[in-house]
C-alpha cells in the first residue's frame, strides 16, 4: 500500500541502528535538535523508541508522554518551539540526566547550561507559592525560570495545581527589583573583601528576598 516505502525505511533503520555507534556525536547532535523542532516530532519520537533507536542516542529513558505535553505547552502559550526545551521534556528526570545528555550530543557550554538549569529542582515547583516563585524568578531570570516551569508542568499528572498558567505568566505580570545592597556597603562597615564578604551578602540577600 502507500505506507509500504516508510514502513520499510522504517524497518530498514531499525536494522541499521548499530550504525548509530559509527556517527559523530556532533552529527547526532545536530540531527536531534533539527528533530526537536521537525513538525510531527513528537510521533517521530514514538517511532524512534519503539525501534530502539533513541536509547542509543540518548543513554537513558525517553518520556516521550513528557515531549507531547511540552509541545502542546509552546502551542498554548503561543511560543515559538524550543529545542533544548523540548529536550529536555524528552530526556530529563534529574541533574544527571542533563549532564549525561549533554556530554552524549556535546552539547555547547550554552546549551548544556540551559539544559542543567531545566534539571535543577523542577519537580519543587509543582507545590510553590507565589512568593516561592517570585523568589526563583529573580534567582534564576526570566529565561530558566519558564523553561524549568515548562518542564514541570510537561511532567505533571492530572490532580497537581491548577495554577500553572498564572505561574508561567509571572515574568509578564511582575518585574524582580533589584537587590539594594553592594559589596561596598558591607565593607563600609568594616567588613574585609574575601569569602566573609560573599557569605554576608548571601545572608543580607536571602533576608531581602524573604522579606
């Protein structure tokens, strides 16, 4: 029938996927992030797992379900599709799977950061407050703080908090101030410049946010 050439394609690549180990990985890098942004990826991922050939490439589980809900997220925010976030959608459960992602496509240093800052923690913001979130906000910045709540959102199960939308629209809706104090105003009060210096101001800071 029609389907006939992609079904064997299809099977043909499957039969060949020992032949993933023989390509660079900055080939298979950048033959998955063109992937990530392909119309029709998400089904194009399904394929690739259900033939074994996404393990190889990524070392680790694929949360394909993950990817989907990520998708449709960029759709409903009306953003523009994203590959590192989508991969992370895909590949991402912790820290380590970042790091070992990235280190299997040799990630750039940009993309790995944006990665490992996806990892960090994104399973807290499924229970944060506004003021929690205000907090990572102006911790984090504009750019990882949607991402990482992107990526939270992608991986919640029906029952989890029904606020995600007023989160993600927080960088719109609110402006972080910035932190008043200087490392000059702490030795103006005798305070010597080295490690004490940037432990009183990680205090001051964290009193700041708290209040």
């Amino acid at each position: 029938g029609a389907g006939e050439p992609d079904r064997a394609g299809y099977l043909a690549c499957i039969g060949g996927r020992a032949g993933l180990s023989g390509l660079s990985a900055e080939r298979v890098r950048m033959e998955m992030l063109k992937l990530m942004t392909a119309s029709g990826a998400a089904g194009s991922v399904v394929a690739m797992a259900d033939g074994g050939l996404l393990q190889q490439i990524i070392g680790g589980v694929a949360y394909v379900g993950s990817l989907a809900a990520m998708i449709e997220l960029e759709r409903k925010l009306g953003l523009p599709s994203d590959a590192m976030r989508r991969l992370g959608a895909l590949t991402v459960a912790v820290a380590e799977d970042a790091r070992r992602v990235a280190a299997r496509l040799r990630l750039s240093n940009a993309e790995a950061k944006a990665l490992d800052a996806m990892a960090d923690g994104w399973w807290y913001l499924a229970s944060m407050d506004e003021a929690a979130a205000k907090r990572l906000l102006y911790r984090v910045g504009a750019d990882a703080y949607r991402d990482r709540l992107m990526l939270a959102w992608a991986c919640a199960r029906d029952g989890e908090r029904g606020d995600w939308r007023q989160m993600a629209d927080l960088p719109q809706r609110w402006s972080a101030p910035r932190f008043p104090l200087k490392a000059a105003d702490f030795i103006a009060r005798g305070i010597a410049e080295g490690p004490a210096l940037g432990h009183v101001l990680g205090i001051a800071e964290d009193a700041w946010l708290a209040a």
